[in-house]
C-alpha cells in the first residue's frame, strides 16, 4: 500500500512538473551542483522554493528572478533531489567566544547554521533552551566591524549533530 502511495505522489509531482522549466541560481562561488536558490518557471511566471518553509512562491516586484546569467537550467528530476536534499542548503559552523577561546584549544560553546533562501538569510543558533534561534553570530563574524566577534569554524552536519549531542544532550536538532 505504501508503494503504490508513493508512486501516485511522483506521478502527481511529474505531471506538475511538466509545466516548468526548473532553474539553479548559481551566482559566483556557487555550482550547479549546490546552487544558492531554486527557480522555476511556467511561460512569463516565475517561482522561487522557499528554503524556509519548503514551499514554491510566486516571484514578484519585491523579490523578482534573479539576473539570467546566475540561472542554470536544470532537469525537472535534478531540481526535485535538489529541493528533496534540505541539508544541502544549509551551512553550519561550531561558534567559540572568540578566537583566543579557539587558539587556545577550548571547546565551542554552541553550533550555528545559516539558511539561504530567495527571500532572505536566516541565522540562527542552537540555544539554551534547546531550539534555534535568530543569531546575529554569523554577521558579527563575517563582517569585519565588530571589535570582539565571536569565532565560527565551519563543520559538516554530521559533526554539527555530534556537537550538539554532546553540548546539549539532544539528538536531531538539524532536522529541517
């Protein structure tokens, strides 16, 4: 019974999906293989997948296509397992105080992840009482102004998982 609920979803899905033509965004330092958005578009109407709430939006004045030359055309097959694979289009980092914490060998005090969607970034840090939360962790360590950033080591979501399980006693927590 299952089997035939699953293939009657992806029949579903495949007809849908006949009406698009499926795009990566790929703006510099990005590959086709792990793009910065994922775009469709049925004759003059564009949509973005939202990596958010996992749901396409319709493009419009505010948040219109991006410019044609960042845009990769994809098979409708490909942008599926692209929109299937959520962990793909996060980042994640160990967050230290700061980098004499680092230097010195001390272990981090938190995992932060960063969520590019289309219609914004989205920071947030695994806090205290056991959830994400928006975090500005992740501007202050980019952006070269603030005087004592905090220091962030990026990490894979498996050891992001393993930080967290072992800070925090949770398991799960990158689920998306």
């Amino acid at each position: 019974m299952e089997t035939r609920v699953a293939e009657a979803a992806a029949e579903r899905r495949r007809r849908e999906n006949e009406r698009y033509a499926f795009f990566a965004e790929v703006p510099e330092g990005f590959t086709a293989e792990r793009p910065d958005g994922l775009w469709r578009r049925a004759g003059d109407d564009w949509e973005y997948l939202s990596l958010l709430d996992w749901e396409w939006h319709a493009a419009d004045a505010e948040l219109p296509p991006p410019p044609e030359e960042t845009l990769r055309e994809v098979p409708a097959d490909r942008a599926d397992a692209l929109a299937a694979d959520r962990q793909g289009w996060v980042t994640y980092w160990a967050r230290y105080a700061d980098e004499n914490d680092w230097r010195a060998g001390e272990g981090p005090v938190t995992v932060v992840r960063r969520r590019r969607s289309p219609e914004r970034l989205y920071d947030e840090a695994y806090g205290v009482r056991d959830g994400w939360a928006p975090t500005a962790s992740v501007y202050a360590f980019l952006d070269a102004r603030p005087s004592n950033p905090p220091h962030l080591v990026g990490i894979d979501v498996q050891e992001a998982e393993r930080l967290l399980r072992s800070l925090r006693g949770v398991t799960g927590a990158t689920e998306l």
